[in-house]
C-alpha cells in the first residue's frame, strides 16, 4: 500500500513508465496498490462512482489503465472515504410564495441569486453551528451587503443581520434551520422591496450585490466540498483502503505492508501510535516512511516558512488552498530565477536527481486543493510535542515506544522539508529492535531532496533495493 503527501495524488508514485516507484514495486512480485486520499485527483465521489465505471466498461484506455497498468492499483472510494456534507447541487431552492410574492417569470433575478444562496446557508449552518469559518464569512457578507444596499433597506438589514448572527450563539437543535430560513426570507424580502425603490442614481448596487452573493456561494461550497482534517485520513480514509486492498488481495496473514511518502509516512506513524495506545493490531506487517516525521521542532524545515502557524481563525477564512492549480497556471512562467518558484525544484529534487521533463511534469500534475484543517492539524508537528489529534488532546509522538510493528525510516541528506534530522527526531522514540534509520546521500553526491527518495535518477539503484529487502523480511508469503 503506498501512500503520497499533502495536497498530492497517485501521479507521484507512478510518474512515467520508466520513473515509477509502483511499477517497480509490481515487478517485484508486489501486489501494489496506490491509495489516493478524499480530494486527490484520481479519486471520485460517489454519486459519480456508477458513471465512472460505466464510462470504464465502455473505454479500455481509461484514465487510470493509462496511469496505473501492470499490477498497480487505484481503490475505489468506498463511502467511509468520502464526507458527508451535502454538495452543492443538493441545497434546494427557496420558494415561498410569502417570500417571493411575484410570479417566477417576474421575480427578480437577483433575489432569486439570493434565495438560493441563503438556502445554501441555512444547510450548511445547520451542521455547522459555532463553526468559526461560517461566522467569519456571514459577519463578512452582511458587512459588504450593508455597505450596498440603498439606505431605505439599511435599519431592516442590519436588524436581520443581528438576529442571523446571533443564530451563533446558540446551541445547535433541530430548530436551527426553521430559524435561518425564517430570516434568510425576511432578508430576501428586505432586498426585493430595495429594488423597486432604488433611485436610478443607485442602480448598480445590484451588480455588486450580486456579485457578492456569487462570492458568498463559492465560499460555503468550498467548506462543504473540503471539510475535512488529517484525522478524517487517519480515522476513516486509510482504514477503509486497507479493508479494501484485503478484500482483493487476501494475505496470507491478514496484514499488509505499506509504504509512505512525506504526510503518507506521518499516516503511517500516526496509525502504529494510536494502535500501540489502543492495544490494537494495525493490521500492518511493516511499514517504511520516506521523508516523514511528526516533529519538526528540531529542525530547520523550509515549511516553517510556509505552514500556517497562526491564529486558526484566521486561517480558515480560506477553507482550502488550490495547491495544484496555483502550481500548474503559474509554475511555466516562473520557474526559472529570480521568481520565488524557482525555489520549488531545490525543495523537491536535488541538482540532477531528476529529469527537467518529469520534474516539471511532477509539479504540473501531482499536487490537489488541500483543506486548510489538514494544514491546521499538520502544523501542530511544529510545536512542541509534536503532531496532535484535531482535539489536541493525543499526542502521536509519546505513543511510538509502544508500537510493535518494524519500521524502515529513510531520509535525503538535501531534503529541505523534512530534513533528517527531523525524522531522527521521530525515529529516536521507537523500540531500538524494530526501527532502522537510513540517510541516502554521500557529501560528493548524488544527493537526496524530498522527492528524490521516490523518483530520482538514483533512487532505483540505492534506495528501492533497501525498501524490497527491508519488506521482504517481514512479508509472509516470501518467509
């Protein structure tokens, strides 16, 4: 089982036909399977599920038989792996005629925009009660609404927006939605009536009010389409693959061996800690990290600069970073010196460790939208303790000396991210007898960056052999 990092998809393990670490793995006799988390490009939700595998009976050149051929394997999302929360297609539509009180054909197009968008709200605030994320985007609207709409609206407007945000403070009960949509129709009305009586001199008010409410939309389904954390990984999306990859592949022990890379290898320390707390078997024969930690505190990681340490309130007035298309629209003009880009190709591959071709298609095609609660909750590694569960109440790193699985912990001597002093910092608590630690790099070269542990020029040669034999020790068809 191979797991990626961050914000990437299964594009990272299986790069072209001669860079692919699963391929290797397959041809190794390894029945090998790359999971994608929730939100990582190749996975697909499943309302989409049927067609998608409709549309793959038709086509044998599908998209994953072009990526992952041999005996590498893409799970199918199962439904533990995907949220919960209503898609936007789903939030339905306000029709009231007490609301409306005009024939659709003669409704307003605006207060219709603003029916339906406070329909959205009134779904997602009723599961997301005292959610700082929601409060943070209404106080936003309502302030940016009043400073719109025409004075004669003002004093109802902002006597709604009270009793909307007030909503806030309350605990969440059945009641909540009847609540929202009593003063989202209020709200609607109060807009309508503005309407008909805005003087022509404040005619635009409509065009930026409307403007508004599509911004006000794109954000709610932002937090519906990415509410999510590490622990949603940890707690539900790899349990569900390895119940899955068991269920096709039947060890012979009931255990698999697993692989991961960067937050794919935190997953997998993650998991082995909560299960040496619990007394439970993790279900794995071994597994090997590349490139993971759960505490950075000792180190100089480049992501000190670029996790976001701050107040989490703050944070999450973006729900997700589009990590992917920021890289893939801006990375062809600004890879090169002096743009801060530039600097990507230091941060994941050393000088002549990988091919320009596949390093560039690498960044244009293996990063994804990540929540910011994974950022969140990933930050916690560079605190002290280390990384932490989303209560904040288990600490991962003080639980590892009670593991009982063997562990393969490789680092890159270059690896600016996690650099191996950071994994020896995890390394050093695990039971002597079950970790061995390993920094690929020599001071003349060839050296090791983030990524080179997987897809290097080298990495085939020196680093593949060490992972095989490290497995093949614990697996049990082989013993």
């Amino acid at each position: 089982m191979l797991l990626s990092g961050v914000a990437t998809n299964a594009v990272g393990f299986d790069l072209s036909p001669g860079a692919s670490f699963a391929r290797h793995m397959s041809m190794q006799g390894f029945d090998t399977w790359i999971v994608e988390l929730r939100g990582a490009g190749l996975s697909t939700r499943g309302s989409e599920l049927a067609a998608a595998s409709t549309k793959s009976d038709m086509s044998s050149n599908s998209g994953v038989d072009k990526i992952l051929t041999q005996k590498v394997n893409v799970v199918p999302p199962t439904k533990d792996m995907l949220t919960n929360e209503p898609q936007s297609s789903e939030v339905p539509v306000l029709t009231d005629t007490n609301v409306l009180e005009t024939n659709t054909s003669e409704e307003p197009q605006l207060v219709t925009k603003l029916a339906n968008a406070l329909a959205q709200l009134s779904v997602t605030f009723s599961g997301y009660v005292r959610d700082s994320q929601l409060r943070s985007i209404t106080d936003s609207f309502f302030d940016r609404v009043t400073e719109l709409v025409p004075d004669a609206s003002l004093t109802s407007l902002e006597e709604v927006a009270d009793k909307f945000l007030g909503l806030m403070e309350l605990p969440q009960t059945s009641a909540i939605y009847d609540q929202i949509s009593q003063l989202s129709q209020r709200l609607v009305k109060i807009l309508g009536e503005g309407q008909q009586n805005v003087s022509p001199r404040l005619f635009g008010w409509q065009e930026r009010l409307s403007a508004t409410i599509e911004d006000l939309q794109k954000q709610l389904e932002l937090i519906i389409s990415y509410d999510w954390d590490f622990d949603h990984y940890l707690e539900e999306d790899v349990p569900a693959a390895i119940d899955y990859i068991k269920q096709q592949s039947v060890p012979k022990d009931g255990k698999l061996l697993a692989i991961g890379h960067s937050m794919g290898g935190i997953l997998l320390y993650a998991m082995v800690s909560k299960c040496g707390f619990e007394g439970a078997d993790p279900e794995l024969a071994a597994i090997v990290t590349l490139a993971s930690s759960v505490d950075y505190t000792t180190s100089n990681s480049s992501l000190k600069l670029f996790v976001p340490l701050a107040d989490p309130a703050e944070m999450l007035r973006v729900p997700a970073v589009p990590l992917g298309t920021l890289l893939s629209t801006t990375y062809p003009i600004s890879s090169r010196a002096p743009y801060i880009l530039s600097l990507l190709r230091s941060q994941i591959s050393a000088k002549d460790m990988m091919d320009p071709e596949l390093l560039s298609k690498l960044i244009l095609n293996n990063f994804c939208t990540v929540p910011a609660k994974v950022l969140l909750q990933l930050a916690t590694s560079f605190r002290d303790g280390g990384l932490r569960n989303r209560a904040g109440t288990f600490f991962f790193k003080e639980h590892l000396g009670k593991i009982k699985v063997p562990v393969l912990a490789l680092a890159g001597d270059e690896d600016l991210i996690c650099p191996p002093e950071a994994v020896y910092e995890t390394v050093k608590v695990i039971p002597q007898h079950l970790v061995t630690y390993k920094v690929f790099g020599k001071p003349e070269g060839p050296h090791y960056a983030h990524y080179d542990l997987v897809g290097g020029r080298k990495a085939v040669h020196e680093v593949y052999p060490c992972i095989i034999e490290f497995l093949s020790q614990h697996d049990d068809v082989s013993s």
